[in-house]
C-alpha cells in the first residue's frame, strides 16, 4: 500500500536512513545507536513511530547538542522522513527503519537513551491486537533496560482505551518508573503538546488528548 508521500520526487535516505537489514547480526552482540552519529557522546532521544517526522524535523535544530534516533517501521514513511532531514541539512537525526520493539529488544544495548518519546502511537483497538501495542510489561522492561538512570519515557495519545492501557500500565510497573506529569518539548507551537502529524489532524477533529511521563527509577 502507498500513502503517496513522494509526489513524484525521489526521496533519499542517504545519509539518514538506516536499515534494519543493514544492522549487524544481532547474535553477534548489542549495539549502541549513539555510534550511528557524528558526535557519540552526545545526549541521546529516541522517538518511536516517527511518521512524517514532524516532531524531529522541529525539535533537532533548537537541540544541536542532542542526537536524534527516530525508529519507524512502516519504508514509506521512513523514506519521507529521512529525505525531509536530508533536505533540511540536520546534523543530529537519524531514522532507522525497524520494528522499535524488535530493535530495542535484540540490538540496542544498555543505558544508552536519556528519553524515549512515544506520540499517537497505534492504538490497535481490538482485543485480539493488544499484543501488537507498543507499550507491554515486557516492552517496559526492555525500556528501562536501555535508559539512562533518571532517563524518561514521553507518552501522549487521543485514545481513551490507549490511554487506560498506559494508566494500567503505569501502576503495575511502578517499581520500575515513576509517573509525573507530561512537559511540552520546546519545539510545540502555541496551544500543542508535541506538534506532532497526528496531534495537528485530530486537535481539528476537537479529540481531547492525555499525557504523561514515566521516569526511570534505579540505575
Ligand atoms: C499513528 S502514527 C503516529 C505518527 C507520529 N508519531 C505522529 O504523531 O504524527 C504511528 C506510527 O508509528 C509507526 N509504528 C507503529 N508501531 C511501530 C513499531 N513497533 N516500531 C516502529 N514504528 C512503529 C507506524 O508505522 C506509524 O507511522
């Protein structure tokens, strides 16, 4: 299936767009996606589920001193988004073409994000695709395992079901992070929370929206 994202032009990855099927074997051991950039010692965010990119496109340039990882499973949106960084020179992005949890799970290595954002994420509303939800028990150890100590996972959605997934979520791994409430990044516009694609469509649609941030507790 095409969304049409291209309109005819070549988009190019070159340079930003990194492959799942180009990562190393994962049997050969952990990774960290700090090396994916010119400057490793630099902070790093990881957004899952980028879309179009709009949140990085945005937030990268105000934050020179921050690297950027957005993972995005579906080629056609990582094509999009790869080629706006391309065009707009960034220095600090990168899109990697995966399953977030499967790269997360099998490659990335320990401590090495300081937030995790995760914005209007799928909310599979069928009871029989909940499994497929980002946010699991076992994904929330998976992300705890790969934060900095203090590191922060960003969680928005319009999805009321979502939103009591993550609410059910939230207590149940309480020994694991604390939940505080949700900060606007610098690059929202005036009356967001993210900016996001998906927040811009639905906030036309009038759809309330719910937020928080979960806080890595332990080292
Ligand atoms: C509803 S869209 C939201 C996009 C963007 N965050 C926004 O707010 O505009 C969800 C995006 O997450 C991607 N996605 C869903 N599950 C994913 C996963 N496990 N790993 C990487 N990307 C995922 C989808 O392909 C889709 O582009």
């Amino acid at each position: 299936m095409s969304f049409g994202l291209s309109r005819g032009r070549t988009l190019i990855t070159t340079g930003f767009g990194l492959d799942q099927s180009d990562l190393p074997p994962f049997e050969n051991g952990r990774i960290d996606p700090r090396d994916f950039f010119d400057h490793p010692e630099h902070r790093l965010e990881i957004e899952i589920g980028t879309g179009k990119g709009t949140f990085l496109v945005k937030q990268a340039p105000l934050r020179a001193d921050i690297n950027y990882l957005g993972i995005e499973k579906t080629a056609e949106f990582y094509r999009y988004s790869a080629d706006r960084m391309r065009r707009r020179s960034l220095v600090n992005v990168k899109i990697l073409r995966a399953d977030a949890t499967e790269f997360i799970r099998y490659w990335c290595a320990d401590a090495v994000a300081a937030v995790i954002h995760l914005y209007f994420s799928d909310p599979w509303p069928k009871k029989r695709h909940h499994k497929r939800r980002v946010i699991q028990d076992r994904s929330l150890q998976e992300l705890h395992r790969i934060l900095a100590p203090a590191g922060e996972i960003r969680l928005v959605t319009d999805h009321p079901d979502l939103w009591a997934w993550y609410e059910d979520h939230a207590k149940r791994n309480a020994h694991l992070f604390e939940r505080q409430a949700f900060d606007r990044p610098e690059s929202a516009d005036e009356g967001e929370i993210v900016g996001t694609n998906f927040e811009r469509k639905y906030r036309r649609e009038g759809r309330p929206f719910y937020a928080m941030t979960l806080v890595k507790r332990g080292t």
